[in-house]
C-alpha cells in the first residue's frame, strides 16, 4: 500500500490555531490518493461534478454526483483513512474546511 498523506487537499490556502482551510483539485479520473482525516470537516462543492471514495481498505463506493455549492459535513472519530476519485468529465474543484 502506498503511503497516507497528511495533506487532505491539494493547496492549504489558510491555517490558524482554529481551522485549516484546504483547495482540492481534479482532473477527470485523478485521484486525490490515499491520505488521513483526523479532525472533523466541511467541504463546499465548486461546479459541480462525480466524485468516488475509496476507503482505507480500497473499496470503492458509488460514484456520487454532487451540485455547485453543496455541503458536505463529516464527524471523525480518531481518524478516517480514504481516497477520492473524480468519476466526472469536468475538473472537480472543492474547498475543505478543517476544525481543529
């Protein structure tokens, strides 16, 4: 298995004592690659497109379409070990909001 990153976005655009605020981008049929969770987050769709998770097993989920703007909101528990895959046609693009 390949390493797990910390980095839990492909750009850190913002970071304080209080959150870290991550830019994810890509490409059609890129994959964000495997890489750890250990704070809750939020993340806000930009454009919209087909996103994949792979979980810390590699087992894929389906395909999940996704609107400009939308939220998604995750609880980790200790931490949540994944990866993404842009299933779309269209670059994928969403911003990452880290509670710490």
């Amino acid at each position: 298995m390949s390493d797990i990153s910390e980095d839990v976005g492909t750009r850190l655009l913002f970071e304080n004592d209080r959150v870290r605020v991550w830019d994810l981008t890509l490409a059609p049929g890129e994959s964000t690659g495997r890489h750890r969770h250990t704070a809750d987050y939020f993340y806000v769709v930009i454009g919209g497109g087909k996103l994949q998770a792979v979980d810390a097993d590699g087992v894929k989920g389906e395909p999940r379409p996704m609107a400009d703007g939308e939220v998604r909101w995750r609880d980790i528990d200790g931490e949540d070990v994944h990866e993404a895959i842009n299933t779309g046609t269209e670059p994928w693009r969403n911003i990452i909001v880290e509670l710490l």
